[in-house]
C-alpha cells in the first residue's frame, strides 16, 4: 500500500510540530510548509527534520501555495499557518486580515484550481466565540469576534463552510479552544507565565509583568488536540467540530498553580502592567466538546494542572541549560 501524503501549512509552529509527529507515527509521508526566513526558525521540528520534507511558501504568496500542491501532491492539508498572537493583531490587522483570513481562500483556491482531491483542515478557534452569546460554547453558538485576529479567523471559517458546500469539497473546519504545551510562543500569556516563573526560580528575574488577569480560558494540552484534527479528516463527511477540555480557568488561577509548582507565592511576583490590557478582551471561554467526542472518539488526555506543571517543569530545565552554556549556576532544586 502507497503511504498517505500530508502537507502541513505552520509545520514550525506549536501546533505544526505535534501533527507532524504524530502523522509520523501514523506512517504519513509529512510535507511542511515554510515560509522564507532570516533566520533558521526551525527548533520545534529539529528532532524530527530528516524523517520529513519541506517545501517553500507562504499563504501570502497563491503561486507558492499551487507549487507547493503540485509538488506534494497531498491526501490531506492542514491549515494551521496564520498570525497567531491575538494581541498583535491589533497592531498588524492588514497582515493578519491577508495571512489569516485571505490565506485560507488562497490555500482553498490553488486546491480547486490544481484539481487536487485532498481533504482539508482549517485551523478555527474559540476566539471566534469573543464576546460569548452562550456558555458554554458549541458548534452552534453564534460568534462574536473581538479582535482583528478573530474576525480573520471566522472568515477563515466561513470560507472553509463555503468551499465545502460550493464545490463539494472535503473540508473541515476545527473550532480549537486554547492549547498550550511547552513548545507554546513566549508571548502567550501560559508560556509567558512558565517562563516567567522558571526566571525567578533560578533568580534571573524578580517579577512577571501580566495585563488582565481575571480572563479565563478553556487550557488544553497541544499533543491531544492534533489528534483531533486528524480524526476529522478520517470520517466519511467532512464536518465542523469544537474541541476543548471542558473546564476554565482564570490566568490568576493559571498563575497560582505554575508558581507554587516551583514552590513560589506567585502574589510576591506578578505585577499588573496595563501595557498588556488589550483593547476589547475575552472574558471567558468554556468549550462543548461533545460532538467531536460522540462522532469522533476524540478526548483530552493531560489535565490542567499536568499542563501546568508540565510547561514549568520544562522551562525550569531549559533556563537551567541556558545558564549552563552561559557559565552561570542554576538552583539545583
Ligand atoms: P503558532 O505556533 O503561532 O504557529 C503559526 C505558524 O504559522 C508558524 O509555523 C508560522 O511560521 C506560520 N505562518 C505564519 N504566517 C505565515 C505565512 N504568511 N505563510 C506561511 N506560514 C505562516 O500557532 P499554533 O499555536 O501552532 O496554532 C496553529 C493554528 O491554530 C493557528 O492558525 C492558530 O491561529 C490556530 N489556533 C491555535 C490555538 C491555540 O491555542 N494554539 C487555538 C485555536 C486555533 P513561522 O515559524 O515562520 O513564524
Ligand atoms: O495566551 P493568550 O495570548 O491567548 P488568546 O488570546 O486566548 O489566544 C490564543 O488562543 C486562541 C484560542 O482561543 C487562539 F485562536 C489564538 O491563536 C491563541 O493561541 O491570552 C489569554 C488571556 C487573554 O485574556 C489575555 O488578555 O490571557 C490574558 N493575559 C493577561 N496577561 C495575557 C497577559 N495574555 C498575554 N499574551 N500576555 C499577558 O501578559
């Protein structure tokens, strides 16, 4: 039997790295998307980088997205490409408009216009819910984005919906709740706090400046979450399914958990910075994962508090070797 092909948009991303390894585990040939760089940004997919093959693109560029089909020839594509960080979707909302939203039309565009019969899955998310109409929230709960980055994403979403009921495609559309691991951006504020903490731990810094701590969010585990994408490219029909833990927590919660995982009073160190307030916040996202759990088999593995110490754990050892190769000594306990 001929392997299945997978073409992967972000495979450098958080995200892109866990579908990548588990495509491998599921004897996926794994094509990557990556887009040119200054600098060599591929450390989340280093481990894996000789068992995959990547090809040049970018979801602002519709040739390169063609080619990139043409050459990869894929049985399912995966959307997870986008500017990502809400926060600076405020500050770049045309790139974030021509990469988040315009991006998946282009990507929809050169799978039509190749003739390509691969399955696809677009990267949604609970911040499409915003200024939430219901809770929790489920496929049916009628959106309101509060941010550039989210009105991106329910065009995004949208036009996934359209392409499937135009042309018959096999599209789906993943509406993920927030997913973390330690693989996460630093800007966000989960890896922002386990960084934060690992810092003060080792005494390199003594305070951790956060915005709104009373927002809360539905926190997964990244590694469990891709799983879901691929059960949904693996159904009959294609269809759109929220995916989340089912519980929320505050970032103060989030806070008192990661800095007494290192066996600190987190009121001794966080301090409120208004340069982190956003101008429209979400206040709270809960998600209804009962249909992806119903149709697909899908449920989260990792607790929050497993995520939580998790990501702390891990950057505590990673400043350690930091320190390490700076000749400096870090706290041994
Ligand atoms: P991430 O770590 O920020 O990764 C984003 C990826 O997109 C990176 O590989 C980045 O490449 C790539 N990218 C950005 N602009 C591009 C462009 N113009 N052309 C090609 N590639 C581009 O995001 P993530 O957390 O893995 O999330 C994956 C997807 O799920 C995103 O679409 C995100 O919006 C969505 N989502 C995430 C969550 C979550 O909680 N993580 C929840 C719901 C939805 P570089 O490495 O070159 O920057
Ligand atoms: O970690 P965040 O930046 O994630 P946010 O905005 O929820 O977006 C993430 O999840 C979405 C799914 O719902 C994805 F679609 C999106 O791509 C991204 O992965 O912020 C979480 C909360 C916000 O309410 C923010 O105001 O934390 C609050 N917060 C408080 N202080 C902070 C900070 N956020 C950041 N990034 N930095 C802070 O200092």
């Amino acid at each position: 039997m001929t392997k299945k092909s997978a073409l992967i948009t972000g495979i450098t991303g958080q995200d892109g790295s866990y579908l990548a390894e588990l495509l491998l585990t599921k004897g996926y040939e794994v094509h990557g998307l990556v887009r040119r760089t200054s600098s060599i940004n591929t450390a989340r997919i280093e481990h894996i980088l000789d068992k995959i093959q990547l090809v040049q693109g970018d979801l602002t560029d519709e040739s390169s997205l063609v080619s990139a089909i043409r050459q990869t020839k894929p049985d399912e594509i995966y959307n997870l490409a986008a500017q990502s960080f809400v926060g600076s979707s405020w500050s770049q909302p045309i790139f974030t408009a021509e990469t988040t939203a315009i991006g998946v039309t282009r990507l929809l565009e050169a799978i039509r216009t190749t003739g390509s019969d691969a399955k696809f899955y677009q990267a949604s998310s609970s911040e499409m819910f915003g200024k939430v109409q219901a809770t929790p929230q489920n496929e049916k709960t009628p959106f309101y984005p509060r941010s550039p980055y989210a009105v991106a994403k329910l065009y995004g979403h949208w036009i996934t919906v359209n392409y499937r009921e135009s042309f018959g495609m096999y599209a789906c559309s993943g509406i993920l709740f927030n997913h973390e691991s330690p693989r996460r951006g630093i800007e966000f504020v989960t890896r922002k706090i386990s960084d934060g903490v690992a810092r003060i731990y080792h005494g390199l810094q003594d305070e951790l400046r956060l915005g709104n701590l009373d927002s809360k969010r539905d926190w997964g585990f990244a590694g469990d979450y891709v799983e879901a994408m691929w059960l949904m490219l693996q159904q009959e029909k294609p269809d759109d399914y929220v995916v989340g833990s089912g519980e929320t927590h505050s970032v103060r919660e989030f806070c008192e958990l990661a800095f007494g995982a290192a066996g600190l009073d987190w009121e001794k160190y966080v301090k409120i910075d208004p340069r982190f307030v956003r101008p429209a916040e979400v206040d709270l996202l809960l998600g209804d994962a009962s249909k992806a759990k119903k149709v697909l088999g899908w449920k989260p593995k990792v607790t929050f508090p497993e995520l939580v110490k998790m990501m702390v754990e891990s950057d505590i050892e990673l400043v350690a070797g930091e320190m390490k190769r700076k000749g400096k000594i870090p706290r041994s306990n």
